[in-house]
C-alpha cells in the first residue's frame, strides 16, 4: 500500500512541474512579445493544370478477339511433394 501511495506522490509531482512548466513558457511567450517575424518572401503557389488532353504518346489499339496463348503450361514440371 506504502508504494501505491508513494507512484501516486510521484505522479501528481510531475503533473503539478509540467504544468508550471506550461504556465512559465507562457508567461515568457507573452513576455518577450510572443509573435514570430520572418523575412523571408512568400512562396509561390502551385499552378494548377488546364484541361486534360490527349497528347502525342496516346495510341488507340483494337484488342484482339482471341488470346494468343490457348492455356499457359510450364516446360518443365516438378514431381508432386512427398511422392517420389
């Protein structure tokens, strides 16, 4: 029970730094002016594309109607596993 008591002492000692440490960044923030200024320009928007077009790499190609290969077979076929 001692040791319960003790990770909860822990615990709750920590909460109460880190929120010390939150108010004190922020009360240096305010006190230091708190806005960043930046010199440099300002980045160029993208430019956004026009209208899609066919270029000159589109080639149009009938299909054939029967496939050039009836049905695919190896040239070489292993014996089954474990027979043999």
């Amino acid at each position: 029970m001692a040791q319960l008591m003790t990770a909860r002492r822990i615990k709750l000692a920590l909460a109460v730094l880190g929120g010390a440490a939150v108010v004190t960044m922020t009360g240096l923030s305010v006190v230091t002016g708190g806005s960043t200024t930046t010199d440099l320009p300002p980045a160029a928007a993208p430019l956004l594309p026009g209208p899609m077009t066919q270029g000159d790499t589109v080639t149009t190609t009938i299909p054939p109607s029967t496939l050039a290969v009836k049905k695919a077979a190896p040239p070489v076929k292993a014996k089954p596993y474990g027979k043999g």
